[in-house]
C-alpha cells in the first residue's frame, strides 16, 4: 500500500530504530571541535570539514549499533563526504591508512552490514541527499545515495508518477542502501525489486576512481552490466553516491482486502487464483495469528476480524491502476477472493488502516524483544510444508521459542521472526536456513547476506559461485578495503 501514505513510517525506521541507530546531519561542535589524535581523522576532516568527521563516542554510538538492536560494533571514527569527489577523496585516504570502510545510509538494514567492525571507518552517505526534479519525458528520476525513499516517493507523486519499490522503512532506508541490499519490500510482484528499478548508478571505487553510468539510457548494451552488479553487492564492491531511478505510473484508483485463511497452502492458491486474473495486483502480503495479535496489541490497533482469536493466518491484497476505476478493482477482487469474511476497503483511510496490521509489525515485533530474523524465500509449491516443518522444529527445540510469520507471499517471501532465542546464539537461524535449504529456498530474499548470514551462505551457493564471487571482489577491491566483514564466508 505504499498508496499516498508515506507518513506511515514506524517511529523506529526513522529514528534508526531500537539500536538508535540516527545519522543527525546537523553539524556538532565537538565534533570536529576537539582535535582527534587519530592522524586520519584530522586528514579526513581536511576532506570533509572538521565538523564531518565525528569522533566523540556519544555521537558515533548511534552508528555502531543496527535497527534491531542484535548487531554491534566499534568504529574508529565515522565521515560524513559531502559529494562524490569528497567520497573518493575519502576512499583515497583510508586506503593509505589500511582502515576498511563501511558504508552507512540510514541504517535500517536488518542484517547487520552496515554496522562496523574491528573498528572500521563508517561513511555516512547522508549529506549525499540531493534530488533532482522528475524528468517528465523519460520518466526517470536521479537521486543522491543518501536520499530517502520518502522523498523520492513524494517528488515521485509530485509529478504523477510513482516509485516502484515501497518499504514500511521509507522514512530512514536510503536509496544508496536500497540499491546495496537490492531491497524488495511489498511492490515486487508488480514492479519487481531495486535492481528492476535502477537505470543508471554512479560508485567510487575502492582505488578511488569513479565509475559512472548516468545517462539514463533504457538499452545500453557497452559491455558488462556494472549498475546491475552493484545492486546487492551490500558496500563490498564501491560506495554508491547516485542512482538514475525508472518510475511508474502512479495508481490513484486503489482497493484492499483482508481475508482470512486457516492454511498456508490455502493462501498459495488463491494467490495464485489472483495472479492469474488480476493484472492490476500491488501487494500480496500475510501475517500469521501471533502476528496480527501482537500488531494489534503493541500498535494499538486493536482486533481486526470480529473472532475472539486471530485467523492462523490473514492475506492483504492490493490492486491499484492509474485508469481502472476503484468500482472495477473492488469487484474484480471480489469475485476472484469469494469470501464473506474478507474485509475490503475503497477509501485511503480505510485502505491505511488495514495496512496497519501488516506495516506496523515489524516495531511491534521490535517491542516485544530481539528477534532472529530471518527473510527468506521458497518455491511456492514448497511454502505450506516447509512452514508445518518449520513450527515442529522450533517447537521441539524449546518452549521459550515464540516464532512470528509474515511476509510478500506473492514472492515465496516468508519473514520468519522467532522471539525468544538469546541475540547472540545462531542456533535457531541454523535450523531455520537449513530447512530453507533443504526445501529448495534462498535464506536470504531481500535483506541480504549482510554478517548475520554469511556463515549459513554455502548451504544455498555452491563452491564454484562463491569463488566467482570472491573473484569478483578481488578485481573490485583487491586490498578488501570496502566492508570486508560482510557476505563473502
Ligand atoms: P543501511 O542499513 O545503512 O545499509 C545496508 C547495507 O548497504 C550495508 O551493507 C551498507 O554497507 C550498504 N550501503 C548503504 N549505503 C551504501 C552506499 N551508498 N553504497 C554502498 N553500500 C551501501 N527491506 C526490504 O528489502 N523490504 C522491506 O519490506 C523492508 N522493510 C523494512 C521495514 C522496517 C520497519 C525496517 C526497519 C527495515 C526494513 N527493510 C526492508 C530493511 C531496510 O530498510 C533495507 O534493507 C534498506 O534497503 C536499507 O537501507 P539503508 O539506507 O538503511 O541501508
Ligand atoms: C517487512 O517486510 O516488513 C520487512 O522486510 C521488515 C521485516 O522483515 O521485519
Ligand atoms: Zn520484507
């Protein structure tokens, strides 16, 4: 429902969550204020400005811990460039010292990677966050890597168009870090994920040069797709600073229904039913019974379907168009779902308040504790069994295990959250990611590897791919300056 309702935002997307993980732009005396002894924090302020380079540990503590609170680390110093040249410049210079780099937007991530270790340099992208008006004509719009998805969004609907990517993070996730993590979130079926959305990208190297692929050319077959094999490469290729986005018609006609279900193979089929007759469809989203009832009590939503108990497990549909009128839509949808109990909503408010249940849960899960997240995608013809599997697992493995399932059903992409386990223990994301594996899946669908999976990568890549991948970082970043501690085992 990404709809017109970027005001949504959990409070803990945007204010980087509960690790506190913020990246205030405003500059701070003590900042740069204070002499560092740290001789590259004084070379690196020469680049940037003092009052960009932060070494004071009350301000650097936000950016050492993730959203989640489950990953930590220690940085030397965190930079802040403020252009593309600033950023190489600032490459240039760790490079000499032999300090890695972790690149750092708004910290949302969910897997750890950008969080920094052994006392990395995090560069902060945010101060590269500008945005340039809506190219009409092309449909197209360039954004600094550290603007927002919100404002692009916004600029987006300004100009009648929309993005194509939507994420409940919209308020904090920048676009740099989406396009790192090739973020999916609840538009893929229709508009696919970030790398479907990006039409050109600008990177510094970790040599400092500059490689630029910025003309926002539709077909351009010169050689390697280096844009596209930026998208999810999580900060250990280069350091995105701009990104050419393709944008979409904006679909100001929308409905939404809540339907219950008791089985997860029952939801595949009619997912399937709606696929195959709905051209129009946005979002294809579950959430299980715990879900919705800790959705409904932590945000204060209250009980959604007039039961006395949450429905093992509820299905939102979306359809939207530009043309197709709401009537239209609603109807279809009806006819193609056939339930008396499915809730439908025509009106923004109604449709927002349906969307509550589904983009709220992350920070009601967030309240209740750290939980293992584990995102993750199945064939579809395996997601029923791997789900009773997966409950019969977790329960023989101990009662303190309280696990909440939701996901973009309309991707095989099932969030599997279990409150619960010690942080610091990865035994359940070992019975998690190998039952994924076993049932054909990736363990990871649109998070990424990030440092929270990449012990768990060769259950699902092969000996062969992972060499063609290290080869791949060797010519990038031979001396593994650019966040060496994430994806590759
Ligand atoms: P960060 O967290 O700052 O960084 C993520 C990774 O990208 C790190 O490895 C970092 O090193 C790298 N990186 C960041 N910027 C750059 C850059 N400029 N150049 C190179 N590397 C860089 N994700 C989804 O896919 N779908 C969802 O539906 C979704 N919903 C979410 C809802 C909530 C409430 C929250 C908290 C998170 C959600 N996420 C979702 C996860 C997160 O928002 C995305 O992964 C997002 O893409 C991260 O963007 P960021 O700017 O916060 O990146
Ligand atoms: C979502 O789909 O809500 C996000 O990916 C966040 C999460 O997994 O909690
Ligand atoms: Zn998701």
């Amino acid at each position: 429902m990404s709809s017109d309702r970027a005001e949504g935002t959990p409070a803990r997307a945007s204010d980087g969550g509960p690790g506190g993980g913020h990246d205030q732009l405003a500059t701070c005396p003590r900042a740069g204020g204070r002499r560092s002894a740290d001789p590259l924090a004084a070379e690196l302020a020469d680049i940037v400005g003092p009052h960009h380079v932060l070494t004071d540990p009350e301000l650097v503590a936000s950016h050492q811990v993730d959203w989640t609170g489950r990953w930590r680390g220690r940085a030397r110093l965190v930079v802040r460039p403020g252009s593309t040249d600033e950023v190489a410049r600032v490459v240039i210079a760790c490079g000499r010292a032999g300090a890695p780099i972790v690149p750092q937007g708004g910290n949302t991530g969910l897997v750890g990677g950008a969080v920094p270790r052994a006392r990395a340099v995090v560069l902060s992208t945010r101060r590269l966050d500008a945005l340039d008006p809506v190219d009409p004509i092309a449909g197209q719009v360039r954004a600094g890597a550290g603007a927002v998805l919100g404002r692009v969004q916004a600029a987006a609907r300004e100009a009648g168009y929309d993005f194509g990517v939507d994420l409940a993070s919209r308020d904090g996730a920048t676009v740099g870090g989406m396009v790192a993590t090739n973020a999916g979130g609840i538009h893929v079926l229709r508009y696919g994920a970030m790398r479907a959305n990006v039409v050109g990208l600008e990177f510094v190297k970790a040599d400092g040069s500059v490689v630029s692929r910025m003309a926002g050319l539709v077909k351009d077959n010169s050689g390697y797709d280096l844009a596209g094999l930026l998208v999810g490469s999580e900060g250990t290729l280069g350091v995105v600073t701009s990104v050419q986005l393709r944008l979409v018609p904006r679909c100001t006609e929308r409905v939404v229904a809540a339907i219950p279900f008791a089985h997860l193979g029952e939801v595949v089929a009619v997912c399937g039913e709606l696929r195959r007759r709905i051209t129009d469809l946005l979002a294809l989203e579950v959430v299980d019974a715990r879900g919705m009832a800790l959705v409904s009590e932590a945000a204060g939503l209250g009980i959604l379907f007039d039961r006395p108990e949450p429905p093992p497990w509820t299905l939102l549909v979306e359809s939207g168009s530009p043309t197709t009128s709401t009537e239209d839509l609603a109807t279809l949808l009806a006819d193609v779902v056939d339930s008396e109990d499915a809730l439908v909503a025509v009106d923004p408010a109604r449709r927002d308040a349906l969307w509550a249940y589904r983009e709220r849960l992350t920070e009601s899960i967030a309240r209740a504790g750290i939980a293992h997240k584990l995102d993750v995608t199945l064939p579809f013809h395996a997601l029923a069994r791997f789900e009773t599997e997966l409950r019969r697992r977790i329960g023989a493995a101990g009662s303190h295990l309280d696990p909440v399932l939701f996901g973009h059903l309309g991707d095989g992409n099932l969030h599997v959250n279990v409150l619960g386990a010690d942080p610091d223990d990865d035994a359940v994301d070992e019975l998690v990611l190998t039952l994924v594996a076993d049932h054909g899946g990736s363990i990871s669908a649109e998070h990424g590897i990030g440092v929270a999976k990449r012990r768990f990568l060769t259950l699902t890549r092969s000996a062969a791919d992972i060499a063609s991948m290290a080869g791949i970082k060797e010519a990038f970043d031979p001396d593994h300056l650019l966040n060496p501690d994430v994806l590759l085992p």
